[in-house]
C-alpha cells in the first residue's frame, strides 16, 4: 500500500479514532487502526468490539492498494509532530512508514486479516430520526447515567420510543433525568445505549445520518463515516414511577441565581441545604467538622413559609448547566421526599439528603 493524504485531515480522522482503540492490552489488534486502500477509496477503521468507526475518504492518491494497521496512539503521536503538508503512508516487509519531506518514522503492523468485521445493515430496522435532535437529547441526560454500576442497564440511556414522541433516560440510582421531543414515530421500542458510545455520538451527530438497529446492535451511517455500538441488553427501571405524579408546590427559580449560590457552597462542601424563604433563598454547607459557608441571595419566591431541602451540589450543578433558559421550575412535595427541577423538554429527579 502506498497513498499520500492532507495532514490533517488524517490527523482529524485517527484523533477521532483513537476513543474507539483498545488501551489496555497493546498486543490485541484493536489496539491498532486499520487503514485500507482500495478503488480509489482509503479506508480508515478503529473499534474496541464494543464500538467502532469507520471513514472512506476519496480526497487522497492512491498509488498502490493495500492493507495496513498501525498501533493508534503512536500514529496520532506521529501525525501530530508533522508539517501542515501531505503525508505519504507506505507499507514494506510488515511495517508502516509515515514520510513527509526529510522525516521518516515506521511502525510495526498487525495482521490486517486479524482486524474485526464491523456489523452491516443488513436485516436491522431502520431508525427515523432527526440524528442532530437525538445527539443533543443524550448530552442532556449524559450526566445522569450511571458508570460502573452492577446492573448493566444503569450505565447507558434508554432511548423510549412512544408513539410520536420520544423520552431519553439516564439514571444513577439517586437521580434520574428525562428529555422528551415530540417527533412521528413508526412503531414503539426501546434501546439501551451504553455511556461510552453516548460520548462519541454526541461528536458525529451533526450531518445527515441513517440509523439502524436490531436487538444487539446500533449503527449509523453518513456520506463520510460509519458509526456502530452495542446495545446493553437488560430491563431498564420504569422511570414512570420515579417521576412524582402530585406537587404541592411548585417555584419559579432563576438559574444564574442557584449557581451562584450553590457554587459558593461547594467550596467548603460538596452538599448544600437549601433554604426558600418568601422573599429570599439560602444556601448552608453540610459538613460534619467545624467549616462552614453560607449565603443569601435576594429572590422573591412566592411563598408563604419556609421550606428547605438538602442535595449533593453537583446534582444540581449538572442540571443547571445543561439548560439554555434563564429559568427553571423547582417542584416539592416535602423535605425527605424525592424533589423536580425542569426546563422545557428536561425533567431532573433528585433524591434529597434527610437533615
């Protein structure tokens, strides 16, 4: 194989790459990206089994076909170090070579005939969805989900597809958030994508993409690159019934104004009492030695008594700053039950600390 390609294109297509590549083990060949050039296509590949991406690039001359694999991290290394000018990539006697003018670097090879198939479409359903809207419903949930959690299904989002709306899901067992957008839908179902593919969705679903499915798998496909993961197979909880159905109360809160405050608690502690008097709201450090932070912001909530509730700060911090409006609504029942925040499309379930 011998081809010449702009340096960064490559270096944005193997920097991409490089979160799909196995780390740990540097023997295996999904430590390694493949890249392949065939009828006037280079094809560029990366997967760790669980996900994979693949790009076909035709900007590039090809002056021999072939095969090659190169370990991932070490190319970007490479790619990085060199001019904004064409880089040759050659293969000789089981190595690649990256040239560009006097600099030479070569790097061992795998056997490409080693490199996993990626899935294909074939046989899976067809997803009709606006791509771009389904990438910023995930980032809004994103922190919400779990990461190591024993019961699978709690590390990825459940995408709940209802009849002409959709409710994206993430939960860690002490919050839970839902983002519904209204959408035509051609049946009803249901699919748990796990975390770290949510990470790369939200970096490639900004084009025109086609997304298909079946019971395993997810992938999706655009002019430039193919994009799959695997579904965790498991039963999400029924978030219905986490969500309150009654509020007694229900406040009208500015955004900037809880970040605030809440921020300037978080530097002594990472929890925070939160106090809504009538006509201000305090926020107290929840400490067990002697430090302390308090503060007061001016807000008139409307209400006719105190009423207070104690939450880990980054809960809320994590809502707050996911959420484009200047405010929010605030809904509580009592000081030990699970309280809501809300914005529009996004609904937060938090669990309260007991005081």
């Amino acid at each position: 194989m011998k081809v010449a390609i702009n340096k960064n294109a490559l270096e944005s297509i193997v920097t991409n790459s490089n979160s799909y590549l196995e780390k740990k083990d540097l023997s295996a060949i999904t430590s390694h990206i493949f890249i392949g050039a065939k009828d006037g296509i280079l094809n560029i590949k990366a997967t760790d089994h669980e996900i994979g991406l693949a790009y076909e690039l035709s900007n590039v001359k090809i002056m021999d076909e072939g095969n090659a694999t190169a370990n991932g991290k070490k190319l970007l290394d490479i790619i990085r170090s060199l001019k904004d000018e064409e880089i040759t990539l050659e293969t000789v006697n089981n190595y690649l070579y990256i040239k560009q003018k006097n600099s030479k670097y070569k790097l061992p090879m795998y056997k490409f005939e080693d490199f996993p198939n990626f899935p294909t479409v074939e046989n899976k359903n067809k997803f009709e969805v606006d791509a771009v809207m389904l990438g910023r419903s995930l980032k809004k949930i994103f922190t919400s989900i779990d990461n190591n959690n024993p019961k699978f299904e709690l590390n990825g989002a459940l995408i709940d597809i209802k009849q002409n709306y959709i409710n994206i899901v993430g939960t860690d067992t002490k919050r839970l958030s839902v983002f519904r957008f209204e959408t035509p839908t051609q049946s009803e179902f249901s699919l748990i994508i796990p975390k770290k593919a949510i990470s790369e969705i939200q970096k490639l679903f900004f084009d025109k993409i086609e997304i298909y499915y079946d019971d395993t798998t997810l992938i999706a496909q655009s002019a430039n690159f193919e994009f799959f993961t695997k579904l965790i197979n498991g039963r999400f909880p029924d978030y219905n019934r986490v969500i309150p159905q009654e509020i007694k109360r229900r406040l009208r809160l500015s955004r900037d104004k809880m970040i605030e405050g809440i921020k300037t608690v978080s530097i002594i502690s990472e929890s925070t009492k939160i106090v809504f008097a009538p006509q201000t709201i305090s926020f107290e450090s929840i400490v067990e030695d002697n430090s302390e932070a308090k503060t007061t912001i001016e807000f008139a909530t409307g209400l006719e008594e105190e009423i207070y509730v104690g939450v880990k700060n980054r809960y809320l911090l994590d809502f707050l700053q996911n959420i484009e409006e200047e405010h929010f609504e605030f809904g509580f029942n009592d000081s030990n039950l699970a309280f809501t925040v809300s914005s529009n499309e996004l609904k937060t379930v938090i669990m309260p600390i007991n005081l």
